[in-house]
C-alpha cells in the first residue's frame, strides 16, 4: 500500500515539476499564462496561455528517464481528443475569436542534470469535437 502511495505522489510531484517548469519556460518566452489546471468534465488543460493573439493550449509531459519513451510520445489520439473537448468548452465559456492552436511541452528530468525542455508548436490539430 505504502510503495503504490509512494509512486502515485511521486508521479504527481514530477508532474507538478514539470508544469511549474513549462510556465516558466512560456513565461521566459513572452508567453502570458492565462489559466493552469483549468478542467472540463474529464479533461484537464495543463496550461492556457496567451502568444500575441493566439490562444495556446499547453499539454505538458514530464518524465525522470526515456524507459517508458519520450514525454509527447503520451499524447495518443484519444488524449488530443480529451483536449479538443476541453479547448472547445473554454473557448466558448471565455467567448474566444481569436486563433488557437494545441502545443505539447516535453519534459526529461534526469538525476544531476538540467531539465530537457523540447516546446513542440502546433503539435496537433483535433479533428472534430466541434473543430
């Protein structure tokens, strides 16, 4: 019980990092953070962020090593689809008009050295789900 709790806070906790990481990262860049965390029914939009006039929605995705593959290799098409969903909910609850496009930022946090930050623009465009 206590190695299942140990791995699910630990998992958290580095995806806390990375997402602290990714906002820094977009804020460094003249990005303007406009939401975190924002949630609709099942999906949640990791960072909402404002790139002169496009509304930029950030899946981020951490890892501590490359076992498991690279980071964005974990936005499979039913997770863009999770996305798409929530992109739509906010852009009508916030009336948006303006463009918008989906970026994944990747993150590798390796043992003694600096966090590998690979920002991917127009990482996918959703088909469907009201696009």
């Amino acid at each position: 019980m206590e190695d299942s709790q140990g791995k699910k806070s630990t998992k958290l906790q580095t995806g806390n990092q990375g997402e602290q990481l990714a906002a820094e990262y977009l804020l460094a860049k003249g990005y303007a953070i406009v939401a975190r965390n924002w949630r609709y029914q099942k999906a949640e939009l990791d960072i909402i962020a404002k790139c002169e006039r496009t509304t930029v929605f950030v899946e981020v995705k951490t890892r501590r090593g490359l076992a498991y593959g690279y980071p964005e290799e974990g936005v499979t098409p039913a997770k863009q689809k999770h996305l798409a969903r929530g992109a739509n909910a906010y852009v009508l609850e916030h009336d948006i008009n303006n463009d918008i496009r989906f970026d994944i930022i990747s993150i590798i946090l390796g043992k003694g050295k600096a966090p590998e930050i690979n920002h991917i623009e127009d990482a996918f465009f959703p088909i469907g789900e009201g696009y």
